[in-house]
C-alpha cells in the first residue's frame, strides 16, 4: 500500500466529511426548539440543548473528535517515529521499509476517522429518531445496531493494523 492508498483514504475522508456536514446541517432543520440529547436508563430524554447549540456540538464534535484521532494515528508517526507503537515495530520502521509502513498509517488513520465519522452519523440519526416521538425516547434497537456495527468495523480495523504489521516468514 503505497501513496495511492493514502490519498484514496484522504478522498474518502474528506467526501464523509463534506456528507456528514451537509447530512447533519439539512435533517437538523427537522428538529425541534428544544432537543432531547441525552436519554435515560428507559431510553427517555433527561437532557436537553437548543437546535443550534445540538448542531454546532454534534458538528464541532463529529468533524474534531474523527479529524483529530485521523491525524494523530497517521502523522504522529511521521514526526515522532520513536512513539510509533505497531508490532514488530524494529522490523517495520527500518529505514527500507519505514515509508510503505508510515503510508499504510497515514491511511489507516484516515479510515478510522471514517469509521468514526459514521459511528456519529449514526447517533444523531438515533437522535433524529428519538425527537420524532412523544415523549423523545431512544429508539433502542437502533442505537444498538450502531454501536454493534462501530465496535465490529473497529475490530476489524485493529485486526487489519495486526495483519499489517505481522511478524515476516523467514
């Protein structure tokens, strides 16, 4: 996986990034004044934000928590080598082979920022949902189906970071 994947995973990136916001600025105009965004034990809300303050946290939140955690696994280990910590990392961060490894990093990171990305996408359409009903009320099936759906996508990104960087056959 060379500079092609990377780049390949910064378009993907930046196109989620692009839906995400337009996703989220567009559906929430059907939201209520007042939004139930945090619920309960029993699935009813029990906090509450304005629209335009849930907006701009879910937005400001979505966009730097996926941003954020995409940069740090794939430039950190570009400035700061000694800190990169993947398996057999002697083996992977040799000279001949530290920039195939910190390219597949670069875009492992991108691709973590999508899952992240989609994970969130998906708890403000739970939230979306949830303000639909009366009293708001967490539609609890789908909320676990994300979770469930992010928890696996990120097992398989961890299995893909281990299968990366497994030990050579001799």
């Amino acid at each position: 996986m060379g500079k092609g994947s990377d780049a390949a995973a910064w378009v993907s990136f930046i196109c989620l990034a692009a839906f995400a916001i337009v996703f989220v600025a567009y559906t929430g105009s059907h939201l209520p004044d007042i939004v139930g965004t945090h619920f309960g034990v029993d699935g009813e809300a029990n906090g509450w934000m304005t629209r335009g303050g849930y907006l701009l946290f879910m937005l400001s939140f979505m966009l730097g928590v996926s941003s954020f955690v995409s940069l740090v696994v794939g430039m950190l280990p570009r400035k700061f080598p000694h800190w990169t910590n993947v398996p057999n990392r002697q083996y992977w961060l040799a000279a001949e082979r530290r920039d195939e490894s910190l390219n597949f990093l670069s875009a492992h990171g991108k691709r973590l920022g999508c899952l992240i990305l989609m994970m969130m996408l998906g708890m403000h359409y739970t939230v979306l949902i949830a303000n639909h009903l009366r009293p708001p009320t967490l539609p609890a099936a789908t909320f676990s189906s994300i979770l469930i759906g992010f928890a696996l996508a990120l097992v398989w990104w961890i299995v893909r970071l281990y299968r990366r960087f497994a030990k050579p056959k001799d």
